[in-house]
C-alpha cells in the first residue's frame, strides 16, 4: 500500500515511526498546506497539497476538526486500520478506516472504533467500548468497561475514563483526568476527579 501522511507535524512523525515497522506499507511522503512551498521531512517529501494517484491517505493530526477537513476531501481513499506489531488485539476488535493503533496497546473484546481515530502508545481499551469517528486518545488512555466516546473527542495522555461513562461529542478530556460522570457534547473537563473547566462551539479555536 502506498501511503501519504495528512500533516507533518508531531503525530504525522509518530505514524511514520508506527509505518516503517510495518513492510506492506510504502510511505510516499507528508501533506502541510500551510507551507508555501514543498520540502522534505526526513527522507520523505512534504507535499503543499493532497496528492492525486493511486495513493491512500491517514489523518496525522491530533485535532478532531482537523481531521473532519481533510476527510471532506480524501473520504473514499482512507487507508485500512494501521496497527503497530506491538500491540495486542484481542477478539471482535471492529476499526473503521483510516484507524491508526500506536505501540503497545491493548484492545481486549467486542470494541468498535470509528473512522480516523488514532490510538496512540500504551493505551488500554476494555471490553464492551464504543470509540467514534475521528477520535485522539493520547498516549497512556485508558479506556474501562463499557465507555461510550462520540464522534470528535480528544483525550489528554495518561487520561482514565471509569466503567460505563458516555463522553459527549466533540469534548476534550484533559492529560491526566480521571472521568467520574458522563461528559456532555463540546465540554472540556481536567482533573481527578474530572470536573468541568469551561463548554464551547463548534467552530471555536481550542487550544489542544
């Protein structure tokens, strides 16, 4: 499969450190639209557009909304779940396109994640979780029994969210959080236990 990375930024270079441990997949290079011209990151060429050709594309940016964007434009051509070797998938593991599963992760049974997600390093998902579409749940999530994540949620690194809990679209979890109660659509909660620091818009910038 030849593959372009969409971004260039932090989570774009940690894909590319999941990809080159993978030999099936071929990295033909980045794509940063805020550059003015084309350069190269690593070996690999930063491309100032989305490239045309027989080509599958991954999302390698944290932000939900970012991710939603450049989806808008590569929808059909998303690559299949990219899971890292490390990593342990258990049984009815279900991932949508365009998934990325970071190292040393582990998915236990009857799990389903939506299209677009990352799962970055040393995360835990339990049984019976639901993961929408468009998600980034930082390094070191764990994810308990039974939790229900909506569309276009991010979580902090090192983040635990307990049995049962259903977290709104579009929320942000802070690092380090323990979530108690269910998190209502577009709140951002920090803390342990997690509480809520403000509600915002979709459409508003939020510093990630």
């Amino acid at each position: 499969m030849k593959l372009i990375i969409l971004g260039a930024g932090g989570h774009a270079q940690e894909i590319l450190g999941i990809v080159k441990s993978i030999p099936e997949i071929a990295l033909c290079g980045f794509v940063d639209e805020t550059l003015q011209e084309p350069k190269t990151l690593y070996e690999f060429p930063v491309f100032i557009r989305i490239p045309e050709g027989d080509l599958f594309f991954i999302c390698g940016v944290g932000n939900p909304f970012v991710k939603e964007y450049f989806e808008s434009k590569i929808l059909d051509k998303l690559c299949d779940p990219i899971i890292h070797p490390s990593s342990v998938v258990m049984y009815d593991v279900r991932a949508e396109k365009g998934v990325l599963v970071g190292a040393n992760c582990s998915l236990t049974t009857d799990i389903s994640i939506g299209q677009s997600t990352s799962i970055n390093s040393n995360c835990v998902i339990s049984h019976n979780c639901r993961v929408g579409k468009r998600c980034h749940l930082s390094s070191g999530t764990t994810l308990s029994g039974n939790v229900i994540i909506e569309d276009n949620v991010y979580v902090g690194s090192n983040a635990t969210i307990i049995p049962k809990i259903h977290v709104g679209e579009g929320s942000i979890v802070g690092a380090g959080a323990v979530v108690v109660k269910d998190v209502a659509p577009y709140t951002i909660v920090v803390g342990c236990p997690a509480k809520v620091l403000r509600t915002y818009k979709k459409g508003d910038k939020v510093h990630l």
